[in-house]
C-alpha cells in the first residue's frame, strides 16, 4: 500500500517537475526577450539602461523564484505519502516472508569476529541447571 502511496507522489512531483521546467523556460524565453528590447519602450538612452537593468532584475528574480516555488511545492507533495506512510506505520504491516533468505551472511575468521561455540552462549536466561548458570563464559581475543 504505501509503495504504491510513494509510487503516485513521485509520478505527481515528476509532472509537476516538467510543469515548472516548462514554466522557466517561458519566463526565460520572454524575459530575455523583453529586457533585449528594451530601447523599443523608450528613446532615451538613460532609461532604456534603467528598463534593461530593472528587466533583467526582474527576469532573474522570476526564475529563481521558479525554482524556490517547485522545491516547495515538490516538498509538500512527497509530504503527503510521508504522512500516510507514519499513518499506517510498521506495526500494522504484515511481514513477507523472503524465500530466497538463508539466513545470515557467514561472518569471516579473519575480521576480529569472535565465533562462539553454542554452548558459549543463549538466547534468554539460563536454566539453573545449566553449566554456566552463575557466571558468563570469559571470552578471550585471538591473537
């Protein structure tokens, strides 16, 4: 269930993606246009510096807030499968068993791994009757 949660909301932020690539790409395409003719607004030489200047101010501010608009935008639309995620949690998943899974990789002898014997050690408490019932095994390194 919640692959399919994530599933959507990534397909959702990849068109909204390409929505704002498309977005940039017209601002940037009239911006650069407008603030390279900007002598067509004016003949004066004065203000046609000041309407390139303003323009292009303005054509870098729109795309940047371009992209500051897709990240948020993006970040709120990944928040809703987060939170249907935390919803569901793993304490209401059923586990799948894997029936390719043997069990733990072999630890190597080499690595500093200590191996113990399964009488060295349990899982639980110790029966009373048990060898090692008052006192833990003294591991000792290899050398």
């Amino acid at each position: 269930m919640t692959r399919i949660v994530w599933l959507f909301g990534w397909i959702s932020v990849g068109i909204w993606s390409l929505f704002c690539a498309l977005t940039y790409g017209l601002f940037d395409l009239f911006g650069r246009f407008v603030a390279r003719n900007a002598d067509a607004f004016s003949s004066d030489p004065q203000t046609v510096e000041w309407l390139w200047r303003t323009l292009n101010v303005l054509h870098s501010l729109s795309t940047g807030a371009i992209v500051v608009v897709w990240a948020v935008v993006s970040l709120l639309i990944l928040a809703v499968p987060w939170v249907i995620d935390r919803m569901i949690g793993p304490a209401n998943r059923t586990p799948v068993a894997d029936p390719t899974f043997r069990g733990p990789a072999p630890l190597a002898r080499d690595g500093g791994v200590i191996d113990l014997t399964p009488d060295q050690y349990s899982v639980g408490p110790r029966p009373s009757g048990s060898p090692h019932s008052g006192t833990t095994p003294r591991i000792v390194p290899r050398t």
